[in-house]
C-alpha cells in the first residue's frame, strides 16, 4: 500500500509541461506578445465599460482638442487625483480652458447607457468618469470633436475579427489546398501549385488590393480579401511539411495496414504539420491587421464614421500639423497589436523549433 | 546553366499568363456592366458602343480574352477614362518613379540592416543581440504609412530638414525610402543574423578560431562573405515585393508612382489603368524573382542546375 502510494507521488510531476511550452514561457519576449494580446483581449471584450464615451459622441465646441487638455493632477484645494476643467474651442480664440471649475474624475460612473453583447448587457456603469458636467479627453479629440481613446477602444474589435477571419480563411482552405495537393502529388499538385504560384505572383498587400478592387471596397470585402491573400502562404507551408512527413514509417505503417489515403492524411498527416501551421496563424493574424490597417488608411476598406485605426489614421492625415495627436495614436494601436502577436509567432516558432 | 535558365523561365510563363487570366477576370467579375466600367461612368452610349466593339465584350468569354491577349501583345492596355491618356503612357510616365523609391529603400535596407545583423549574431544572446532583435520585430509589425506620417511630422514639418512631398530632389526621396525600407531593413537584419550564425558554426571557421590564426575582425570578414550569398537573394526578392509595397508610401508622400496611381484609380473607378497598373506590378515582381534565382545561380556556384 504504501508503495504503490509513493509511486503515485512520485508518478504525478511527470506530468510536466511539454518542453516547447518551458521554453516559449522562458521568453521574456513571448511572454510581453502574451501580455499585450490579453490586454488587447480585455479591451474588445468590456470595451463600452473602459471607453469614456460612446465612439460616435461628437461635440463640434471642442474639435482638435490635444491630450489631456483641461485635464490636471490634483484639485483645486490639492485633493489627490485627476481633476478636469471645461475645455472648449473657438475658431478666434483657440483652446480656452475654464479653470475656476474642476470635477474629479472616479471609478465606477454612471455615464450614457449602452448595450453590449448584442443586447444582452444593458448598463450605464464606466470604469472611470468625471463626476461632473464635464467631458475629459485624455488623448484628445478629432475634427468632429470626438473621444479618441474611446474611438480606439471601440475600434479595438474590428482589428482582431479581421485577424481571426481572415486568418480561418487562410486555414480552411489553405490547409487543406495544401495537404491534398502534398499527399496526392502528380497532377493535382501540379495544377494546385501553378495556382498557388499566380497568388504569389501578386505580393504583400497587392492580392488584397485587386479583390478590393473587383469586388469592392468595404470592411467585409477587405476580411474576405486578406483571407484569400493568405491563402496560398498556407498552402504553401503545409504542403512543404506534408511532403517531409509523408515517406515517414508511421503514415507507411498505416497504410500497410489498409487505411485509406484521406482519413490517414487528415489523423496522421496533418497533424505532424500543426506546429508550423499554429506559428504562421500567428503571423498571420499580425499580417492581417496590418493589411485591413492599410486598406482603411487607402480608403478601400472601413467606411466612415466607423472607428477602424486605419481609417482614424488616414483621417488625421488630413489635419497631421494641427492636430498630430488624432493620426499618432491609432499607429501606436496599431503597433501594439501587430507586435504582440509577431512577439508570440516569433517565440512560437522558436519553441517549437525541434533543433532549438 | 543554359537550361536551367530555360527552365526557370517556363516555369515563370505559367504564372504570367495566370496574372494576365485574374487582369482579365477583374473587370468582367466586377459588378456592373465591363462596357461601361471600361468607358467610364459618364461616357456617353456612342463610346460605351465603341468600347464595347473595341473589346469585343458582346462576344464569348474566350473570344473576349483573345481580344485581350491580342490588344496586350500590341502594347494596347486602352485609355484611361479619367483622363483619356492612354495607359501605356501613364505606366511609362510612373513606373520609373516607383523604380527609383524601390532602390532608394532597398538600398537602406541593405545598408543598415547587413551591419545590424552582424552584431546580432556576433553578440549573440547578449543584450545587443536581444535589442537588434526588438527593434527588428518592432520594424515588421510597424504601418509604414504610420511611420512616413512620424517621418513626416517630425524631419519635415518641425525640423524642415525635408520637403513634405512630391519628388524631385534627392532631399525629396530620403523619407520616403527610408519608410518603405523600414520593412525591409528588419527582414535583411535577422536574415544576416540567421545566414551569420550558421557561417560562424561550420568546421572550417572553428579550426580558424581554434588555431588563432586569423584575428576576429578577419574571421568576421571571411564569414561574411559567405553569409552574404542568401543575404543577397533576400533583398532581391525584397526589392519585388517593394515595388508592390510603395502603394502606402507613395500615397502617403504623394509620391508619383504606380503605386498611387492603382489606388487614385481604383478610387476613380478607373478600370483600364487599374488593369495596366496591376500587370505591371505583378509581372515585374515575377520577373525580379526570376532574375534573383538566376543570379543566386551566378554567384554561388555550390548550386547544381538539375
């Protein structure tokens, strides 16, 4: 009895994490991407609880605000904490602020209602606000006077949906594309890999931009369009790694014993390619913002007054000398973003890198 | 060598031709009649007739694209319905200066990045390492219509060290080369870093070191020159996907382009230059390609042509 105890104690700590996983934890690098994706995660999931205002509010009394205007450490009688005064601008006399007032600002304020979710959550609850008649602007405002930091916070949402769609359009049918066209080899790769070389022959953003162009522009149009554009990177990878696993003696193994092509492509194939394939996705989803960024900031993809970073970028292009506040922060959105998930595909790849 | 060269070029024609089927297909899957997309949207019924005639659009699919091919062959790509150049003329006019952006930041590219790879890989997993490493990942996940608007906010409008747009001088191409390098430049780093590591780590350079015969600024030297050779293919296929990537740079530093031209155009709905603009991006991108692999044929003469 008491030895079969031990051995159970002595049995539980082999169930380790994988060596991959120690090695990608160990990543100071990996584990920052980690950190700003579920940042980035939390954002889009409470974004109407974190955002001051709704992404939509306008107020044509204080357009072009720059950050923080009005806004101050400490009150009026040096109580502790951020305090906002009134803020407005005129055409004559520019930026006034109205010191003789001043509101604290607070956790938990009861601000305009909103819905999320669909409806399914109905509150006016804010994770901070100012108690008082005033509104804050802690990045700034726009040409229409409204809130940046909630048009980001908004627009958080359209970024990743982008990624993770066009994303599942590169893997569903690239995946497959490839595997089928690796495995069965002969014709049927032939033709598959001519058409993946005509993809590749449009690089970078350009694929996208001809589905835009043909198809029209929009932000749905443009998911579809940078799915397809990964479309062929996938195919490309898993065909290369079908092929390195095809001849192995286990896929042999299970043909000899009668399994048939397919279902021992889809059980023993595929997933000997599912580590190059988790790494690109994470690339990819990179690759993706930035495209759909790129689309918004040319015009072709989000529509006004929708709140997608690009669009919000191109849009303060137009005032980048009055208002350099409105184009700088979507790009460093922006680059938050796209820098976690290549911090992640990065570490990814060298973790799961055999030879590492 | 003759008939690899051959080889690679029938393997490049598939794809020329498949480039020329999608040009083709872009206005006929479009929505709205190809007549009128090709005409313009205020031409009036006689020119939409005429271009119809002209392209054969009332025949079938496969007579359509003969027409198309035939037109091409001639140098035909029709007019533009903007301006009513024709579109040749207008690819003539830009396309140099798309060229010329693309050298300008490959040439940054190469020039910081080959340095900055090397350091990485001789400090490797030191600070430095880790720093170049950073800054290269912050280079890819960078917009470069972001960074050019950065450039241009900080060295033009409050430094004035640059003009703001436009081209002309060389003082006009720096910033825009630079942004559209910035890409370029992190690939080239860690491509050097990776080719650096692995040259450092063949026998014949540990015997080197083991005997200290050769001085480390040697070593490095010697090293380099092989590490150079897939160095030396990135940036060509880095330069093709340049001449597609300066759409973002060149609109954001009105930059008279190819680039800008496509997407002015397709803004206009303007269905021939888009056609002519995207078949040369892409046509050149396949034949950059080609001549990189060509050339990596050339200058590494461990590569067998079978």
């Amino acid at each position: 009895m008491t030895n079969a105890a031990t051995e159970t104690t002595k049995k539980a700590p082999q169930r380790r994490r994988p060596r991959w996983l120690k090695r990608l934890l160990r990543n100071p690098l990996a584990v920052l991407g980690f950190l700003i994706i579920g940042f980035f995660l939390v954002v889009v999931a409470a974004a109407p609880f974190l955002s001051p205002y709704p992404p939509a509010d306008q107020s044509l009394r204080t357009t072009y605000l720059p950050p923080g205007t009005g806004v101050s450490w400490g009150g009026p009688e040096g109580q502790f904490g951020l305090w906002v005064s009134p803020a407005t601008r005129s055409p004559i006399g520019g930026v006034k602020v109205d010191e003789s007032e001043a509101y604290p600002v607070k956790f938990f304020v009861r601000g305009e209602p909103y819905e999320w979710a669909g409806g399914l959550i109905k509150s006016d609850l804010r994770l901070f606000g100012v108690d008082g008649p005033v509104r804050y602007h802690l990045l700034g405002t726009d040409e229409q006077g409204r809130d940046v930091l909630s048009r980001l916070i908004h627009g958080a949402w359209i970024s990743l949906f982008i990624g993770l769609i066009s994303v599942g359009i590169g893997v569903g049918i690239g995946v497959p594309v490839g595997a089928i066209s690796g495995f069965l080899g002969g014709a049927t790769d032939m033709v598959v890999q001519r058409l993946v070389d005509i993809m590749l022959a449009f690089p970078g953003i350009l694929l996208a931009i001809v589905l835009v162009a043909t198809f029209g522009t929009g932000l749905g149009n443009v998911m579809i369009a940078v799915g397809i554009a990964s479309i062929p990177v996938y195919a490309r990878l898993v065909r290369g790694s079908v092929l390195s696993v095809k001849n192995r003696e286990y896929v042999e193994a299970a043909r000899a014993m009668g399994k048939r092509g397919m279902p021992t492509l889809f059980r023993h194939v595929i997933p000997n390619s599912l580590a190059p394939i988790i790494v690109q996705s994470s690339l990819q989803m990179a690759i993706a913002i930035l495209f759909a960024a790129g689309l918004g900031f040319l015009g072709l993809g989000a529509r006004p007054p929708q709140p997608e970073w690009g669009l919000m970028l191109a849009r303060g292009r137009e005032y980048l000398a009055v208002a350099p506040h409105v184009a700088t922060f979507p790009g460093l959105a922006i680059v938050l973003v796209v820098l976690g998930f290549n911090l992640v595909g990065d570490a990814l790849r060298d973790a799961l890198d055999p030879r590492g | 060598m003759l008939e690899y060269t051959l080889r690679r070029i029938l393997i490049a024609l598939p794809a020329i031709f498949g480039v020329i089927v999608v040009v083709f297909a872009m206005v006929r899957l479009a929505p709205g009649d190809p007549a009128v997309l090709l005409a313009g949207e205020f031409a009036d019924q006689a020119t939409i007739e005429r271009i119809r005639e002209r392209f054969g659009l009332d025949r079938s699919m496969p007579e359509q694209f003969a027409a198309f091919v035939s037109n091409l062959a001639q140098g035909d790509l029709g007019r533009s319905t903007r301006t009513n150049r024709l579109v040749t003329e207008d690819l003539a006019q830009f396309f140099p200066n798309t060229l010329e952006l693309a050298f300008g930041a490959i040439i940054v590219a190469l020039v910081i990045g080959i340095p900055a790879g090397v350091l990485s890989a001789v400090k490797r997993n030191t600070w430095v390492d880790a720093l170049v490493t950073f800054i290269a990942l912050l280079g890819v996940s960078m917009p470069v219509f972001w960074f050019g608007l950065l450039a241009i906010l900080f060295f033009s409008v409050d430094l004035g060290w640059f003009p703001v747009a436009g081209r002309g001088t060389f003082s006009h191409v720096v910033l825009p080369a630079i942004t559209l390098g910035v890409s370029s430049t992190a690939i080239i780093a860690r491509m050097t870093r990776s080719s650096m590591l692995e040259v450092l780590d063949q026998d014949y350079v540990r015997t080197a070191r083991a005997k200290g015969v050769l001085g480390r600024t040697t070593i490095i030297k010697h090293a380099l020159r092989n590490a150079l050779v897939p160095v030396v293919t990135i940036g060509g296929l880095e330069f093709g996907r340049l001449m597609a990537g300066a759409v973002l740079t060149e609109t954001v530093f009105t930059w008279p382009g190819v680039g800008r031209l496509l997407v002015d155009s397709i803004l206009a709905r303007d269905y021939p230059v888009v056609q002519g603009a995207v078949l040369l991006i892409a046509v050149s991108f396949i034949v950059v390609n080609l001549l990189v692999d060509l050339i990596y044929g050339l200058i590494d003469p461990r590569i067998r042509y079978d």
